[in-house]
C-alpha cells in the first residue's frame, strides 16, 4: 500500500520504519528544513573573522536534551542505535538511572533513521480532501493510508483548512492534548561551564534545564543550552523575546557568568512536551475517504520514547 506520512519527526520516522519493514511504499513529508522535528540541534556559525575554522563551528541541542528508555521495544532501538554509534548514555549528576543523548547531537538519531526513507523537506501539508492530500508547493499525493505526527493543535488545524467534520469524541481526543511551551536560549560561550554532569535541572525557578553542549560531547566550541520552565513560558508566550532572552541569562548567571557569554541566540517552541496526553498510541479518524491514523508525542507516553512507540504502533495497525 502506498502510506503518506506528515512530519519526519521521531513519531514519523518510526512509523516510516515499521511501514518499510512490512512490505509498505512510504512518502514522508516535512515542513521544516530538515529532519527531527523537536529533536533539534542547531549548528552556530562563527563571526566572519573566524570562519575557516571548524573548530569555531558551535552545536547545541536546541529541543529535546536527552532521553529514557522503559519499553522493551525502545530498548531494542535504543540497543541498535548505540551500537552505531549513534546513541550514547549520560548519567545526570541529579538523577539515578540512566539517561540517553545523540552521540554528535539530538537530531543525529532522526537523521539516521531517515537515512533509507524517501523523505521530502520543505513540503507544507495545507488540505485534506477526499483521497488527496495537498502541499503548499502545489503538489498533490493520493495515498492509502494517511498517517498525521504533528501536534494535535496542527492536526485540528490541517482539518478546519480542509473542512473535516470529526465526531465529538475524535475532536474531544484531539483538543484534550497539551503542550508546554518554552523559550529556550542558546549561549557560545568562551569556556564550558562548571556545572556538574553537564547538566542541570532546576526547581521552583524561570530556568527548568540548563545544558553544557561541550561536557555533553556534541560541540567542541562551549556552548549553553537554556530551557524556561512551562510556568514562565506559558506566562510570558507573546512576549518580548530578546527582553525574554536577557532576562534568562540574568537568572543563570549563577551557573553561566556574564563574562563567560560570546553571543546568544533565543527561540520560542510553542509546542514541548505533551503534558496532557491521552491514553491511546493513535487516534483513528472514522468517516474519511481513506484511512487517516493521528500519533505522536501527545499519544501514550509521551516525551521521546512515547513519539517512537506511538509511530510503531500506528503502522503495526496495519500489518
Ligand atoms: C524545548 C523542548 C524540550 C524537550 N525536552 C525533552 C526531553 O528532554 N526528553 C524527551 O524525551 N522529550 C523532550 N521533548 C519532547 C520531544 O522532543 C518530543 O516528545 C518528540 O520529539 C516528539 O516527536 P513527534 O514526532 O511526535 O513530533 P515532532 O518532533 O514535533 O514532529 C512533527 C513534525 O511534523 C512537522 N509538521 C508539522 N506540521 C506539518 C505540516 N502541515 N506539513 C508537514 N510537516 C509538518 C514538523 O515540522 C515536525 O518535524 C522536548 C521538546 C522541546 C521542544
């Protein structure tokens, strides 16, 4: 059967594998630049007077910082992927168990099991309607099967654009899924810092995360990733961003001193974890001209392992 699947992140990408594995044609579209979605690493380019220089090349994990790993399906990805190389483990100083991170970065993980799918960037999902699904760059795709990964918020979106009427309990599925904001900044700094474990989670404060790039392995020029807490970020969501940013670094001069700063950079995610879920992997939408499957972060679990057992599932629906 030919599958279309929206957004490459860590949700799409599995369901892409699983599709691949059991004899399935798969299309996956995204669209952003790349591919991983929330499992992002931003690459900082130095100034021009040290560009040349691969070494002055900054990287900071910009969404989701690291990972755990309880299902034993995870655990055989997770196992595999270490194996390559590709996942390595870090014990945070402030936890006991063991937590997992891309070995060069986040969005490694999504860009290695992208590797053998047919994945189109840049393409913009606008409409739905009847068996065709429409991009913004005026393409259009006909598949059997129609798998949506994005958060629920563009789901109900791409289905008003698309004039799809949902049934109560399908839309009360849909609108029952909530995600935290969060601002996060991101710091090169001149030396890492001295934070402990590289990492560090904070309590009862504007910050919830603080990460050292550097210490983490994935950069050898020091960089700071700086995550808001969901409280500061929901109340501050349409605020001044560079005043946002300022105001960040000032409540982590603590751990990062202002002297320490080269530059800094600051972003909004409208969308971080999914802290309302519901209970299911998938939501299948009834009454559709073809078989339309909605997963993701906002299914099941939640968080990183919750995106990959939620994909896997909606293609084992079709086995
Ligand atoms: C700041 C932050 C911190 C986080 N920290 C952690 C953490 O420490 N640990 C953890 O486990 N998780 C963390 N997460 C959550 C984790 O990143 C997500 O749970 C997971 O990556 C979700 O994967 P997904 O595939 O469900 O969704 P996404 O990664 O959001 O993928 C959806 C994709 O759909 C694409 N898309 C959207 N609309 C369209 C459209 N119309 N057409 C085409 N493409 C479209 C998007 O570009 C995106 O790539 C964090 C997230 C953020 C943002």
């Amino acid at each position: 059967m030919q599958v279309l699947i929206i957004g490459a992140g860590m949700a799409g990408l599995s369901a892409a594998q699983e599709f691949v594995k059991n004899g399935h044609q798969v299309i996956v579209l995204d669209k952003g630049r790349g591919v991983g979605g929330r499992m992002s690493t931003r690459t900082i380019m130095p100034p021009d007077s040290q560009k040349g220089n691969a070494d002055n090349i900054a990287k900071a994990d910009h969404g989701a910082q690291y990972f755990s790993s309880k299902s034993p399906d995870f655990q055989e990805f997770v196992a595999d992927f270490t194996q390559q190389g590709i996942i390595k483990s870090w014990q945070l100083a402030q936890r006991d168990f063991l937590r997992y991170v891309g070995t060069k970065g986040m969005n490694t993980i999504p860009k290695k099991m992208a590797e053998n799918l047919t994945v189109f960037t840049n393409e913009k999902v606008i409409k739905i309607e009847r068996k065709q699904v429409f991009t913004e760059s005026e393409k259009v795709y006909t598949p059997d099967i129609l798998i949506l990964t994005m958060p629920a918020p563009q789901v109900l979106e791409l289905f008003l654009h698309s004039n799809i009427q949902l049934n109560s309990s399908e839309k009360e599925h849909l609108q029952a899924i909530h995600y935290a904001p969060c601002f996060a900044v991101l710091a090169v700094l001149k030396e890492p810092t001295a934070i402990q474990s590289g990492g560090l989670i904070l309590e009862d404060s504007p910050i919830s995360w603080i990460a050292d790039n550097f210490q983490k392995g994935i950069t050898q020029t020091p960089t700071a990733t700086i995550h808001a807490s969901p409280e500061y970020s929901e109340e501050n969501l349409e605020g001044d961003i560079a005043q946002i940013g300022e105001f960040l670094l000032k409540s982590a001069s603590e751990w990062i001193s202002p002297a320490n700063i080269v530059s800094h950079q600051t972003h909004r995610w409208r969308y971080s974890l999914a802290q309302k879920r519901v209970e299911n992997p998938y939501l299948e939408i009834t009454n559709l001209s073809l078989p339309v499957l909605c997963g993701g972060d906002g299914f099941g679990i939640g968080n990183i392992e919750g995106a990959y057992l939620s994909g896997k599932a909606m293609a084992k629906r079709f086995t």
